[in-house]
C-alpha cells in the first residue's frame, strides 16, 4: 500500500494559529454545560472509527474528558483510557515551524535565506530563489514526497535518510514559487535545516525548546523504523492491498517522521496554550506560521489537524489560548475516506465550544 494514497488527507487539515491574527474583544470561549461525553460519542458513531477520545482544558485545568467506542477493532481491548498517548501527525509541523521561527529570532537564521545557501546542493532546482519562509507557508513550489508512490505503509526494514525523501520529490513535478501547495517535503529540509543550524538531532531540539519547558512530559518525537506508541492507547488500521484492514500501531519514523510527534491530550493542549499566548514565538515573527482555517464560535476558536494513516487527531484552541479541546480517532478505514469523522470532531467542538450558537 503506497503511502502517497494517504498524503492528500495527512494535509488537508494543518493549520492555526488565531496569535497571528487581531484577537476579539471577547476571544475568551464560554464553556457552557454541552456533555463532553456525548459529543465524542457521537463522533464514535461515525463510520469508519474504532475509538475515540477527546479532553477539555481551560487555563491548563482539565474540565472535561470522555472515551468512546474501543482500543481494538471489532470492539475489542475496551474503551481507550484516559490521558493516552497519540500520533499528532501533522500537528507536528506546528510545533517545527515554533522551533525554526525560534532560532529565527535568536538570529541563528534568516527567514529570507535561501535554501540553496543554508543546505547547499540539498534540492537543486529553484533553491536558489526559494526562502525559509517560503518553506514554513508551504509556499515553495517543492512538491510532496509521497506523491512519489515510493513509500510503503508496511514497510519496517527501509531505513530513510531525510535526503532520500527529498530526492523521492524530485521525481515529482516542480509546482509554482509563492503558490501555498502543501508539501511534507518542506518539513523534511526545515528539519534538516534545524540539526545544521543546532548541531542538535531534530528530536534532541523539540526535546529542549518546546516539550520540557513546557511540561510535556508525555511527548516524544519517533525517530525509529518500527516505532510503537508507548503504554496503554488506541489501535488504527490500514488497508493492505487485498484491502483489509492491518494494525498500524507501528509506523515507520524514518519516513514518517516530519510528522512523528506521539503526545496526549494535556501535552498537545499545552502546546497550544503557551502558543496562541505568544510564549514559544517572538510576537514580531508569530505572523509567517501558517494561516488558520475558518473558525468556529463566532472567530474565537481556530484548529489543528492532522491525519497519517489509522488517526485523525485535531486541537481546537481558542484565540487568547485559555481553552483546548484535544480528540483523537483511530480508524479503520483509509484516511481519505474519513472525511466525515473530521466533520463530526468539528461538531463536536461545537457543541461543547459554542454553546448556543
């Protein structure tokens, strides 16, 4: 099964953040009573999910929490416990943009480099006029590396260097300099860029500037060809060729990886608050991350989403970051059939965002 038939889905929802935008007058989000419980049961309903589990935190209290349908398929393994551990997939982009615009304003980076100058020889056609920036707002024409059709879901013996991803793009068709055209590859050469700008290993970076200050004690960045996610969480399947569905509680980081952050809950909702209250990024700078997508109760609230294959998770975040709704789904349909679980997580939000809206 080639991974490039999940790569439109892993991107279609990648986006916040409402701290580069005017907060409202009113952006703090009024709770109400809406059951947390029935709201993500309702997304347990939706075809196509295993299992189901969603937190609410305010000011960095939880207020609510709920777990739906079950660990396993078949309903097996029962319901997934509380405060486990997830894939973020492209949530993790955020979180390496944060970083990348961090060591933009230690001065250890210029957001107008070119990417010819600061990985010289790395992607070739274009580099020359294709800017950090460009990278961060999937503005450099670079096409995804999964439109390759060279990536297995199943494979966990292939060891990938990140220059192999960027080669594997290069057999795909340039797209247009300035034109937003979503792109893990971009990801891919910040990464590369950090660990030369650092020193450091990418993980080793997230490691120290985001997930210890901010007290994500259980987060961590995969890294390995056949990692797992650690202690009790939920299951999500992949069709395989003949089309059934294969556990892919395992996935391999080393192409995977971009994406590979494995948080909760209360980790990524940490992550959230300290960004949308202009903690991790200089004010002057939080402007170049990506753009949000509509938002809801009435332009207080933006998300982040990301999906890789058996998960969907998104983070609704409010504008003054005082309050998270975190949900994840494990699936056990092919991503891009799953568009109505990203539906029904934004109801969801709703229901318990914006109450009488």
């Amino acid at each position: 099964m080639s991974r490039a038939r999940t790569a439109g889905v892993t991107g279609l929802a990648f986006a916040l953040l409402a701290s580069s935008l005017p907060t409202p007058a009113n952006a703090a989000v009024q709770v109400g009573p809406a059951d947390i419980r029935q709201a993500i049961d309702n997304v347990a309903g939706t075809d196509g999910v295993v299992g189901v589990i969603g937190e609410l935190y305010v000011d960095g209290k939880r207020k609510g929490q709920a777990s739906a349908g079950t660990r396993l398929i078949g309903g097996k393994g029962g319901r997934i416990p509380a405060g486990s551990r997830y894939r973020i997939a492209s949530q993790t982009k955020l979180m390496e943009a944060a970083v990348v615009l961090q060591l933009a304003g230690e001065g250890k980076l210029g957001l107008d480099d070119k990417l010819g100058d600061v990985l010289p020889g790395v992607y070739g056609e274009g580099d020359e006029k294709i800017t950090v920036q460009d990278l961060i707002r999937h503005t450099s024409g670079i096409p995804d590396f999964t439109e390759s059709g060279k990536f297995d879901v199943f494979d966990f013996t292939t060891a990938y260097k990140p220059i192999e991803l960027v080669r594997a793009a290069r057999a795909v068709p340039q797209g247009e300099l300035g034109k937003y055209r979503y792109s893990t590859t971009n990801y891919v050469l910040l990464g590369m860029i950090i660990e030369k700008v650092t020193g450091h290993d990418r993980a080793a970076e997230f490691q120290r500037r985001l997930f210890a200050p901010l007290g994500m004690k259980h987060t961590y960045l995969a890294t390995k060809i056949s990692d797992q996610i650690k202690g009790p969480h939920g299951h999500g399947y992949h069709s395989d060729a003949k089309g059934r569905p294969r556990d892919v509680d395992r996935l391999n980081a080393t192409s995977y990886g971009v994406e590979g952050a494995i948080s909760t809950a209360h980790d990524v909702s940490a992550f959230f608050r300290a960004l949308n209250q202009g903690k991790l990024v200089p004010s002057e700078l939080s402007k170049q991350l990506p753009r949000p997508f509509p938002e809801l109760c009435g332009g207080t609230v933006s998300s982040a989403s990301g999906g890789l294959p058996g998960i969907s998770s998104v983070t609704f975040s409010s504008a003054d970051g005082r309050t998270q709704l975190a949900i994840a789904a494990t699936l056990k349909i092919d991503n891009e059939k799953a568009m109505a679980v990203g539906d029904a997580m934004k109801q969801a939000a709703e229901t318990v965002l914006c109450p009488g809206r």
